[in-house]
C-alpha cells in the first residue's frame, strides 16, 4: 500500500470519528428539543382551543339575535328575541335550546354539515364538544318596570333622522306655552302649578266615576244592556230604531255623517290586564327616563309610530291609539270619548274664564244681560248675581263644544281666545261647527297637550306599559304571531358555555349578548 493510500484511510477514519460524535450529541439534544416542540405545540393546542371557544359562543350568541321579531322591529323599530319562536308560548328554554342549537352546529365535530366536518376533521388539533350551556341573567322586556322599552325608543330615535318628527314636538311646546303665558318662544317651558294640580282634580274625578253604575258588569255588558234599554224605549215613543239614536258625548262633537271606530279587546289578553306576566333576573338598566321627559322624545316616537283620529296607522287593531293612553279603555269609542271629555273641560275651563272678564265679546253680553236683570224690583240684585256666574258657563259651555268640534272636524283652535277666535253667541246651537280660525293647533297639538299634561301628573312608565299593550295587539294582526306576547321578548342576556376539548381540558366562558353595548 502507497503512501497516498494509507493517506486517504487516516482522513476517512478522522471524519467517521466526527460523524460519530455529531450523531450522538444529538441523540442526547433530541429529547429536550422534542418536549419543547411538544410544550410549544400543546400550549398553542390549549390556546386554539379557547380562542374558539370564544369565537364559538359569540357567533352563536349574535345567531340568536339576529332572529328578532320581525313585525315588532318594523313597526316600532325595537330589537327583541321573540322567545316563544314557533312553540307558542315564550319561555328562556326555548331560547336556550336555540343556543344549543347554534352551539353545537358551530363546535367541531358536529354532523350538521358534511363538507364542514371533513374540511375541519382532516387535520384537527382543537375539536370541541358542547358539554352545557345556561343563560344565567336575561332581561325580558316588562323588568326594569318599563325601562327596557323606553331604553330601546330611545336608541331608535338616535340613530333615526327626526327632522320631520320635531315639528310635532314643536307644534305642542307652542300650544303649552299659550296656556303658561310664555308665547310660542317661551324658554324653560313648564306647566304651572295651579294647572296641574287643576288637571289633576279633574283626572282623579274622571277616574273616581270611570265605572259607576256598572253594576259589576264588564264594559261590554254594559254597552249591550244600554243598547237594548235605549232601543225599548226609543222604539215606543217614535217607532224607529234606536241604537242609531243612542246619545253619546261623541254625537255634540263628531261631525254628521263620520263613523266612528267599533274596535275593541279584552282587557285581559293584552300586558297591562294579564297576571301571568313573564320576568327575567333584569340586567343593570342605568337608563334615565327622564330623558324622554326633558326633550319630548316620548312624544315625538308616539306620533311617529302610534295612530290617533283620522291618522290611523295602517294595519292596526285599534283606531285610535294614542287616545287609549289617555282613556285606558278597551274600545275605540271609549277612548275617543274620553278625549273629547277631557278637551271640552280644558277647553269650557279656558272660555269659562274669557266669558267672565268684562272686556271681552262674551263678557259685554253677560254684563247686558245683568244690568237687565237689576231693573227687575225685588229680586233684580240676586238675579244679576246668579246670572253673572251661570250665564258665563252656559257662553262658556257653547264655545268649548265649537272648539272642540271644530278640532273633530280638522280645524284650529288658539289655546287662548280673542274676540276674534270667539265664535258662538247665546243662540248657537250644540251641533254642527261655527266659524273657523286661521292659527292655533289642530286636534294632534292638543293631544299632545294632553299627553304632555298625563305625564305631568301621572307616570311615563305607565304609558310605556300602555303602548306595549298596542304592540301586542299591532303584532298579533301579522299572520304567525296571532299569540304574540311582549313580556316573552328578550332584550338581552348573558351566557354560560361548557366545552370538552380534543386535549382533555374543559372550558366555561360567560359572554353578555344584546342589541347595545353591556352595562357597566
């Protein structure tokens, strides 16, 4: 053997001893590198599987919101999760189970899709498992007292234009103004005390005498026994038919020839009559109804959504709808009446003391007739006395039928009366409309007037309670929701997930679901 040869075997013998103590070295790292690829690996694995966990559970909370009630969305603009869905009757479980339903179509491993469970089974490191699911807290639409309602108008009018709703609001706050003295650009516009405490003896005597005589009988009993008692008797004295001539206080007002809503509903399928109402753990509401006091918004939504005389809303059970705000009567007429009840005493209020100043049209008449009255020896002084006081609330009586007519018929009336705007006398009658004014609000101003009055002596909370008994029964007119109930409508809720994962850990997450940002 050469030199060069022995040469060659030394230096493979050199590198093979290289090799050697290179493959071993790595032996020895292998196991370390190997538990920290696998660490690396089944922490990544662990964060995976929380990160769907989240992702899971919030697509699943926002599925269950997206199933709104539709007719009540459209019609009143509120987002609320109907929960009776197509089971009838509303109850959690049957939100839950939706839940479920989601939950487990968007967990790994789920049959619902063939496609998706290849695609996600060929190579899945993080499949889940939905091992429960609650909802802990929710909100149903009656907690909160009216609160949660209110707190969805609200959010409605922010984010809707109002440009052609606040001439409404505008048109009652000059009507209010008239009646404080402030004129139409008064600021710092309040009712008077003496005002309000006026209209509040009036609604308490209204509401002391709501349901005399009824003997026990319901409203409807009522009207049919009155009918038929009517029709005996005006059948003997002229022969005709007597529930047309039945005699209502809408019959002074109402112009001939118009007819008048016969809608009607029992009081006790809708909110405010049911006993069964449904409640929920009530979420922290830290809505301020105050805000719908402070900027009108309450009216200015009501008159966007809610219809009234001669404004029906389209597709409506009842005709007159703000009118049952004030009446709270289980039928159009009833309502209706009570508005014209509650104009009139405004209205012969406010003419009543315009006939009694001296100065005036009306008021230089009763002043004639009075000084006629004390030329009559013996009893002349007396009688100018008592003519002073009910002549002017007979002047006064007439006036306030007109205006209120005039309203019926779609006229003006000033809230404060000049003897221009004065357009009866002694010998006008008690039907049909006298004269015409060119400024002062229509019937819709002085509902607002009313409303504006309602809220000063009464609660929003209740009328809140009041339109969701409109809702009802709006909503029950659209085919499907013949069963609707609000107080099954869920407003928001929180949710409560279990999940098995593929690397043997559980997990429970807990996210706040709703139509607005969670509360604090």
């Amino acid at each position: 053997m050469n030199s060069n040869t022995e040469s060659y075997y030394s230096m493979s013998r050199k590198r093979d001893d290289q090799n050697a103590s290179l493959t071993v070295f790595m032996a020895l790292m292998l196991p370390i590198l190997l538990s920290l690829v696998l660490a690396l690996f089944t922490g990544a694995r662990i964060r995976a599987e929380k990160m769907k966990v989240e992702i899971v559970t919030d697509i699943s909370g926002n599925a269950v919101l997206g199933e709104y009630n539709r007719p009540l969305r459209e019609q009143y603009g509120l987002l609320m999760v109907d929960t009776a869905y197509d089971k009838g009757s509303p109850s959690l479980s049957n939100m839950t189970e939706r839940l479920d339903y989601y939950l487990s179509a968007n967990t790994d491993g789920n049959t619902i899709s063939a496609i998706g469970e290849f695609l996600l089974n060929t190579s899945n490191f993080s499949e889940l498992s939905l091992a429960d699911v609650s909802v802990g807290e929710y909100t149903f639409a009656g907690d909160n007292g009216s609160a949660v309602v209110q707190r969805q108008i609200f959010s409605y009018l922010e984010s809707e234009p109002l440009e052609g709703l606040l001439g409404d609001a505008e048109e009652a706050q000059s009507g209010k103004a008239d009646v404080e003295g402030e004129g139409a650009g008064g600021d710092e516009i309040t009712f008077p005390d003496e005002l309000i405490s006026f209209y509040e003896k009036i609604s308490g005597l209204f509401d002391d005498h709501a349901n005399d005589d009824m003997e026990g009988h319901t409203e409807g009993e009522l009207n049919l026994d009155d009918a038929q008692e009517t029709q005996e008797t005006m059948t003997s004295l002229t022969g005709q038919d007597a529930e047309t001539k039945k005699f209502t206080i809408l019959d002074l007002v109402i112009p001939s020839g118009e007819s008048v809503s016969d809608a009607s509903f029992d009081a006790g399928s809708v909110y405010t009559g049911r006993s069964d109402k449904l409640t929920g753990t009530g979420l922290s509401d830290n809505f301020d109804a105050n805000l719908f006091e402070n900027f009108g918004l309450f009216n200015v939504y009501l008159f966007e959504k809610f219809g009234y005389y001669k404004h029906a809303k389209e597709g409506s059970h009842l005709q007159y709808e703000i009118e049952y705000l004030i009446g709270k009567k289980t039928t159009d007429k009833g309502n209706l009446a009570a508005v014209v009840w509650w104009l009139l005493a405004i209205r012969f209020g406010i003419d009543f003391v315009y006939a009694l100043n001296a100065s005036t049209k009306p008021g230089q008449f009763v002043t004639s007739v009075k000084e006629l009255c004390m030329l009559i020896p013996f009893i002349g002084a007396e009688l100018s006395v008592l003519v002073g006081i009910v002549l002017p609330a007979i002047l006064g009586f007439i006036e306030a039928r007109n205006d209120v007519a005039m309203l019926m018929s779609g006229g003006k009336v000033p809230i404060l009366k000049t003897d221009d705007s004065w357009k009866t006398n002694i010998c006008s009658g008690l039907h049909g409309v006298t004269g015409s004014n060119e400024s002062g609000p229509e019937y819709k101003g002085y509902l607002l007037i009313l409303m504006l009055l309602h809220e000063a002596i009464g609660s929003v909370d209740e009328e809140t309670k009041r339109m969701m008994d409109i809702m009802e029964l709006d909503v029950r007119k659209v085919s499907g929701y013949e069963n609707f109930r609000i107080d099954g409508c869920i407003d928001c809720f929180k949710v409560t997930a279990t999940f098995d994962g593929e690397s043997g850990n559980s997990y429970e997450f807990t996210r706040y679901f709703g139509y607005e940002e969670a509360p604090e």
